[in-house]
C-alpha cells in the first residue's frame, strides 16, 4: 500500500522559515515523481512544487519561487520542503503527493498525482 506521512508543519511568523517532511513507503520510491500541493481554507488545491526521481528537476509555482526548496532522500525515502521568507499566504494544509498508486488520478490545473498523504498544517501569522 502506498502510504505518505507528512511532518513538520506548525505556525509561525511573516518572515520566518519551516521545513516540511513525507515519508514515504508501499512503493518504488526512487521511481517516484513527488510533489508538494496545498490548500487554504475555502480555496482549492494548488500545487506548489515538484522534483524528478533522480532529483535532477525541480520546478516550482511562482508563488513560491526563490523562496521554497524541494528535495528528496531517495535512500530514507523521504521528500522535504524548506520553506522560507513565509507570508501569510502561505497558510494551508501541505500534502506530499505521489505519481505512484493505484487511483485515479487528481489534479491541480495540469499537476497531478495518484496518492496523497493526510497533510500537514502551516499558519502563518503574526
């Protein structure tokens, strides 16, 4: 079963910095394409950044761009987002996303996936 465990969300001030995890198992993980999505409250999905399964790519939403970083273990199975110079809309529930699984898939405008975890929560307030 494929399974995503998202951590380290949390609140914290304009300015300041988090550092997102996902652990990841139930599947192939150096074959995985992983991405970052989030939802604010009342809006819809939107995606937030990507990386190849060798880590040689990543791409990012410009909202987020220059300020967000995705990285990926690929032998602890994990994927991290460093987060940085955070504004308050910023704000949202991070889910870690995989191309991996056996649903349909769902997407945010043309970024989709097969699973996603449970998500993790970051305020952004002062």
């Amino acid at each position: 079963e494929v399974q995503l465990v998202e951590s380290g969300g949390g609140s914290v001030q304009p300015g300041g910095s988090l550092r997102l995890s996902c652990a990841a198992s139930g599947f192939d993980f150096n074959m995985a394409f992983m991405s970052w999505f989030r939802q604010a409250p009342g809006k819809g999905l939107e995606w937030v950044s990507s990386i190849t399964y060798g880590g040689r790519a990543e791409n990012y939403a410009e909202s987020v761009k220059d300020r967000f970083r995705i990285s990926r273990d690929n032998t602890e199975n994990t994927v991290s987002l460093k987060m940085d110079s955070l504004k308050s809309e910023d704000s949202g529930l991070y889910y870690c996303a995989s191309d991996f699984g056996n649903t349909k898939p769902d997407c945010a405008g043309n970024r989709c996936y097969r699973t996603r975890g449970q998500g993790t929560q970051v305020t952004v307030s002062s």
